[in-house]
C-alpha cells in the first residue's frame, strides 16, 4: 500500500547540469536543490522531463536521484522522482526501484505516450501502477505531447483509484475541462500546474500548486505567488502572476530546459549551458531576453 502523501505548494523539477566532460555536474544538481528549498519551494523533482531524463543513462538517473534524496533528507523535504513508460509492466518495474529510497515522497508518471490508449485503458493502466507501486502517484497529463486528451471525468475517475493522489495538469491553457475538475475537485486529489505560463490562473481557480521548471529562477517570486492566491490576496496575486508568466513565456522560447540552463550558465549556477541532442543550446537572443524579463520580475517585485 502506497504511503500517504498529498502534494501542496510549488516543486522544482530540477535539470540535470552537465560539465565541460558531458557528463552530469552533481556538485552543481546539489547546489540546484538547495538553492530551490532556500527559495521556499515546497520539494524537488528528479528525473523529470526538464532533467532531460531520457537522454540520461541507468547510471547517470540513479546518481541523480541519490544527490536529491540526499538534499531531500538533510532538508526535511520531499522528493518526487519521474517513472514510468508507455508499457504497464515496464512502468511497474520502474517504479519497484524507488521503494528503497524513503525520501520519495511520490513518482511523477506521464499518461502513456504514443499509443492512444483508451480513457479506460488510462484508468486501468494507473489502477494496475497504484496496485504495485510503494510511493503515491501523480499522472502527468500533458496530452499535446502524449496524444491523449483526458476529460474532467476521466480525471476524476484516476483521482479515485487509491495511491493516485494528483495530477501534473498541462494541457496547454485553461479550458472548460479545466472549469470543471477544479469546481468539482475529489477530496484528497492535487491539480499541480504544469503549463508555467497558465499557473497563476490555475492557482486562482483552486489549484494545489505546480511543478515548475521556470521556479529554477526567482522561487522566492513562484512561492510568493502561491502563498498570495492561498491567502486571499488577489491584487498581488494578479500582478505578481502576469510577470512571472512573461518570464515563463520567454524560459520557453525554445525547447525546455534550453533556455533555464542558459540562464543559470549565464548566472554561474551551472558549469555549461549545454543540453543533450536532440535537442540544441538556447541562442543567445532568448537568453538575453529571459535574463532582462527576469531582472525586472526581480524589480518590480521589491518595488512592490
């Protein structure tokens, strides 16, 4: 049986740094994640989409996880670690290795992409995984990549199997969907944002809080946002979300994480700014302008 676990405030789905050698920087993935917490943010992510997890090797992902479990554990906070894959069994067999580590809180699971399975063929699949699984679920629906649309009720219906405890929502904007799971939420069931650019509208309609990799940069600010629309605060709320959202436009300017790691790079946070082919290093011109939208976001921010 799953442990009990109830995500809640803003996670840092942390890249994976690389040095001059290509090969992972772990003294810089730890300083990442402190640096994350120090922010405010709630807990980390490891081996999550902006980790570039499938360019990593078996090798590389366990080393990754044992530097954030190991933050993790010194901090008190909790760790949710990506597994999983489009085949049941081999999600299943993913997910048995993290049983040894105590500070994952939880596994990050995307809908299985490609094939198309059916709506019920996503229940059962989860259902199957929850059954298994020794840490909560959290389904990462992120249908413009998977190529499977999920609706209110069949998010509903995942929300019902036990040790499924939230979803990763990233559908690509707000829409009726949306309206509907998060005005008729089940008790117990977290909608994360997972659309950077759409999390304070998400945040303002009831959402439990996000995963995001633009909270690489100004967490304090994404944290801030939560506590505002947690609070009840709308005004700021409502200004601190429409800058972070034109940062978060500009973080992905081009292919997620390109453009965070050039930024950190550009901030001596990370030893190179590079990323693993496919895909290619963020331009200079999109780094430059995150780099100034960030700055401002920074201003206007201890302006009040």
């Amino acid at each position: 049986m799953a442990q009990d676990f109830t995500p809640h405030g803003i996670y840092v789905p942390l890249i994976t740094p690389f040095g001059p050698d290509g090969r992972p920087d772990l003294d810089a993935l730890e300083a990442l994640a402190h640096s994350a917490l120090d922010g405010g943010a709630a807990g980390l992510v490891a081996l999550g989409t902006t980790g570039e997890v499938g360019a990593l090797d078996p090798e590389e992902r366990a080393a990754v996880v044992d530097t954030c479990a190991r933050v993790c554990r010194l901090r008190g906070a909790p760790l949710v670690v990506g597994a999983g894959s489009g085949a049941t069994a081999q999600a299943a067999r993913d997910l048995a290795g993290l049983a040894r580590r105590p500070e994952v809180r939880a596994a990050l699971v995307i809908v299985p992409a490609f094939v198309r399975p059916s709506p019920a063929g996503v229940v059962a699949h989860f259902t199957a995984l929850a059954a298994e699984s020794a840490v909560p679920l959290i389904v990462y629906h992120i249908p413009y990549r998977t190529g499977r649309p999920l609706d209110a009720d069949t998010l509903r219906a995942l929300a019902a199997v036990p040790g499924v405890v939230g979803v990763k929502y990233a559908v690509g904007g707000v829409d009726q969907d949306t309206v509907a799971l998060l005005g008729d939420l089940p008790d117990g069931f977290a909608v994360l944002a997972g659309d950077d650019v759409f999390t304070s509208p998400l945040l303002a309609l009831g959402a439990a809080g996000g995963i995001l990799a633009s909270a690489h940069l100004a967490t304090d600010r994404f944290t801030a946002l939560f506590d505002a629309w947690h609070g009840g605060d709308t005004a700021r709320a409502r200004a601190l979300g429409h800058r972070l959202a034109r940062l978060s436009a500009l973080l992905f300017a081009e292919p997620n994480p390109a453009v965070v790691k050039g930024v950190l790079h550009a901030q001596g946070r990370i030893p190179t700014p590079d990323v693993r082919l496919p895909l290619l290093p963020a331009s200079e011109e999109s780094v430059t302008a995150a780099l100034k939208e960030l700055a401002a976001v920074t201003a206007a921010d201890a302006a009040g």
